[in-house]
C-alpha cells in the first residue's frame, strides 16, 4: 500500500484537527448571533472547505481518476448554486 497515495497519518490528523477548529468557528458564529451577508459568505465558505476536505483527502479522491472527483466535487457544487439562489432570492423579498 501506497502511502503517500492517500496521504499520510500526520496530514489527516491536521486535517482533521482544522475540521474540528472550522466546526467550532462556524457553532461559535452561531452562539454569538453572526448575521448579515458578511457572515453567511464567511459560513458558506468554511462549510465549502470543509465538504471538499472530506471528498479529496478523507474520501481519498484526490488521486482518484477525473470522473470521480468531478462527481462529488459537482454535486458539492450543485448544492451550494441552489443554497446560493435560495439565499439571494430571499433577500430579494
């Protein structure tokens, strides 16, 4: 087995250790009521980060052929233009 193929212990513990420091950021966020689009930007994008961490690197898709990464990265991205268009078609009301 590969090792570096799919990373290497000390890269998946930092990894996951910013997982759990983006998670308390974003519950911190909410904790102190963060609003406004500043914040909403801020969450999508840590959340964004967070979901292709996971595919790439815990999901060993980084090195995974084309098709692969661009169906998960897809999708991920699909979901995030409908959040978007739901979001700004909120604030249009």
């Amino acid at each position: 087995m590969d090792v570096q193929m799919h990373g290497t212990p000390r890269r998946a513990t930092w990894l996951w250790i910013t997982l759990i420091a983006a998670t308390l950021l974003t519950w911190g966020m909410g904790m102190i009521g963060a609003t406004g689009t500043w914040a909403i930007a801020a969450l999508a994008t840590i959340s964004f980060w967070k979901g292709a961490v996971i595919i790439l690197d815990f999901m060993a898709l980084r090195h995974a052929p084309l098709l692969w990464r661009a169906l998960t990265m897809g999708w991920m991205i699909l979901v995030w233009v409908v959040i978007a268009i739901a979001y700004i078609k909120g604030l249009a009301q």
